[in-house]
C-alpha cells in the first residue's frame, strides 16, 4: 500500500479546519455587567430614533435605526447604553 502525503496529512487538514470553524463562527457576546438590550434600545427610543436592528459586536452594539426618516447606524456603548458614533446608513 502506497503511503502520500495527502493522506498522512488528511487529519491534521480536518483537525485545522473544524478549529477555524469553530472560531470562525464564535459569537462575541456583550458582558455580562452591561446594561440589558431592552434598556438600551428604551434609551435610544426616548433620543427619537425607531430601532430596526441590533447586534453586538467589537464590544459594543451597533444599531441600526430610523431617525427624521434617515436610517442612522449607530454604536452604542453597552455599559452605559450611551451612542459613542452615528452616521448616514447606505442602503
């Protein structure tokens, strides 16, 4: 039987793969002390923005809302609910 490389490297190729995967798909989670989504979004509601989208993400939530019939992206800091940068959404 014929040994070639592809196959005695075949297990470390999955083993690589399934590990960049696994990171790959890892979901950044908000910390745990941080204000509640729901707290959040009720602060940027009571600012006049209608929030259509949330997700968290480099350790803050981005959020996209409307605001004088604009869609705004906003980020917001999720300890203090407080919207560190807002700007024109493209669409």
């Amino acid at each position: 039987m014929k040994n070639t490389l592809i196959s005695k490297g075949a297990p470390f190729i999955a083993g690589a793969a399934l590990l960049f995967a696994g990171s790959a798909f890892a979901k950044e989670m908000p910390p745990v002390d941080g204000k509640p989504l729901s707290r959040v979004i009720q602060g940027i509601e009571e600012q006049g923005y209608t929030p259509v989208d949330a997700a968290y993400d480099d350790g803050r939530w981005e959020v996209k809302a409307y605001r004088d019939d604009t869609l705004q992206k906003l980020k917001v800091d999720p300890m203090t609910g407080e919207i560190t940068q807002h700007k024109k959404d493209r669409l």
